[in-house]
C-alpha cells in the first residue's frame, strides 16, 4: 500500500470514527488501536535456554498424551514424600 492510500485510508477512517456516536463501539476501537499500536512484548519462549525449551516440549508431549496428575494427586505424592 503506498503512502497516498495509506493516508486515504487514515482519513476514512478518521471519518467514520467522527459519526460514531455508540460508546461501547468507541471503546472497542479505542482497545484495538492500543494493542496494534503497543510493541508487542518479549514471548518468553524466545528466552528459555535449549534445555528449557527442551523439557518444556517435552512436558507438553507428556500432557497430550495424558500423563497428568490432578492437584489432588500430586499432594498426596508430596505427602507421602515428606513423609519419609
């Protein structure tokens, strides 16, 4: 898109805006403005080491393949740990 058409758009838009009088609707473009216009911030993938991103693939694999514990269970292994 040049640089004319860009500005074009900018201007309907900027026009429609202007005969926009619903308050949730203003809202809503005033959220998506923010988010596109904010630098989107670091993924924390990005700073995992090998290793890390390594057990973290491997977890995930694990968990699909449905070896989970509840909540309840891992308490009562940890229970049962300190208990020794």
């Amino acid at each position: 898109m040049s640089k004319q058409e860009i500005a074009q758009l900018k201007a309907k838009i900027h026009e429609q805006i202007d005969k926009l009088d619903d308050e949730t609707a203003l809202q809503m473009l005033r959220e998506a403005v923010e988010t596109y216009s904010t630098p989107p911030e670091k993924d924390i993938l990005d700073e995992l080491s090998p290793e890390q991103f390594q057990r973290l693939t491997e977890s995930i694999r694990q968990a699909n393949g449905g070896k989970v514990l509840t909540n309840d269970e891992v308490k009562q292994k940890a229970r049962e740990w300190l208990s020794r």
